[in-house]
C-alpha cells in the first residue's frame, strides 16, 4: 500500500500527469471505454489532500483533451459519415445515431452538452454532427463549453473526496471515483427516464391525431389508400 501511494505522489508531482491526463481525455473522445474521467477524479482528489498535482492545470488539460477528441470525431463524421464502417451499423450504434440526429435537428445545444457526459453518447452525437454538416463554428463553440463544464465537474468531484479524507490520499482517490459512478449512473438513469416520457408523450400525441377511428366511421367499403410521407436523411444544415 505504501508502495502505491509513493508511486501515486511521485505521478502527481511530475509534469508529465498533465500530458497523461491530456491524453486520455483526447483518446476518451474517440474510444468511450478509456477511463479518463476516473484518472481526472483521482488527480483532483490527489491535489486536494496533498496539494499536487495543481487541480488548474489538470482542469485546463482535461478540457483541451475533450475538446480536441470531439473534433476529431466531428472530423471524422464529416469524412466518413455514420454507416461507412460495420460498428455503425449495429443495433445500439444505429439506435445512438438515431437519438443523436434528433437532438441535433432540435438545435443541437443541449445534444452536444448533455453528451459529453455519456461515453457512448458523445460519440455518437460528435460523429453524427460531423456527418449531417453541423455548422462547424457552432459545434466548436459548444464543444468548447461542454468540455469546459466536463472537466470542472470531474476535478470537482475529485476535490470534494479529497478534502473529507485529507489525511488518507488513496481513500481519497477512492472516494472521488465512486462519487463519479454514482453521479454517472444516477445522471444516466434521468436521461433514460426523460428519453421514455418524451417517447411516450410523443405515442399519446400520435394516437390523439390517428384519423383511423374517424375514418372507419365514414368508411364507404372501399379500402382507402395511404400516402406515407419519406424523410431524407440528408443534411438540413447548410456546407460550409
């Protein structure tokens, strides 16, 4: 345990936890599974019971590490768009991509922030933006705001664990990280809640507008013939 303490103190003070913390968070955007939000936390909390690394500087490295690993994403959806490759056309990822063209049809804004915040979910929204042309200015600025807000939240956490048990760094590190779990769950159980009750309010609102029943009513025998309406998926958004 000493052991691990000293080589977590030894990373901590080093410069080189700012290039690592960077990293991670580039790689995070572009592969969902990389734990980058765990090691922000840890830092963070680190900083608060021992005093290094500098929670700024992790909180600045964190947030150019997301904002550069969601235009790459961005870049590559514009490249390659969201079926080229066979992932992107398995069930979740369609289902994701679905999800992720609505939100951006809406306006985009509370797509992109709320993503940054579901592994998954952001690439999907980052790649799909990139795919239907969202206009590149505004995804930058809003990128730029909810890696900002990303990283604040994370090296929060981190320093709220650290300062209860200042005097035990590991525990600290500990704490931070099932601090963010539970936040990432509790956060991923509303979102899921919210998608349901908008799905459902959207049925209700279909089944209210239905003309079948009336339909039926004034039935002549004759079996009516139905116009169904396409949408193209092509981009809205104009090319830059």
């Amino acid at each position: 345990m000493d052991m691990l303490l000293d080589s977590l103190l030894a990373l901590a003070a080093s410069p080189w936890i700012y290039l690592i913390v960077f990293a991670l968070a580039v790689l995070d955007g572009l592969l969902p599974p990389v734990p980058s939000e765990t090691v922000i936390v840890g830092a963070a909390a680190l900083s608060a019971s021992t005093g290094r690394p500098d929670w700024a500087l992790i909180a600045i490295a964190a947030a150019a590490g997301a904002f550069t690993g969601d235009n790459l994403v961005y870049a590559i959806g514009r490249a390659v768009g969201t079926t080229r490759f066979r992932w992107m056309r398995t069930g979740r990822a369609r289902r994701a991509i679905d999800m992720a063209e609505r939100g951006l049809a809406s306006g985009g804004a509370s797509a992109i922030f709320v993503a940054r915040y579901i592994p998954v979910g952001r690439v999907a929204v980052n790649l799909t933006a990139g795919a239907v042309r969202y206009p590149r200015q505004r995804f930058v600025l809003l990128a730029l705001g909810a890696a900002a807000t990303w990283a604040a939240y994370s090296v929060a956490i981190g320093t709220v664990a650290g300062r209860l048990v200042e005097d035990q760094p590991l525990l600290g590190v500990a704490v931070g990280v099932g601090l963010a779990i539970v936040v990432g769950v509790v956060v991923d159980r509303l979102l899921a809640w919210r998608r349901a009750a908008r799905a459902k309010a959207v049925r209700r609102r279909a089944g209210d507008q239905d003309p079948s029943s009336s339909a039926a009513a004034n039935s002549t025998g004759t079996q009516p013939s139905v116009v169904r309406n396409t949408v193209s998926r092509e981009s809205t958004y104009p090319t830059p």
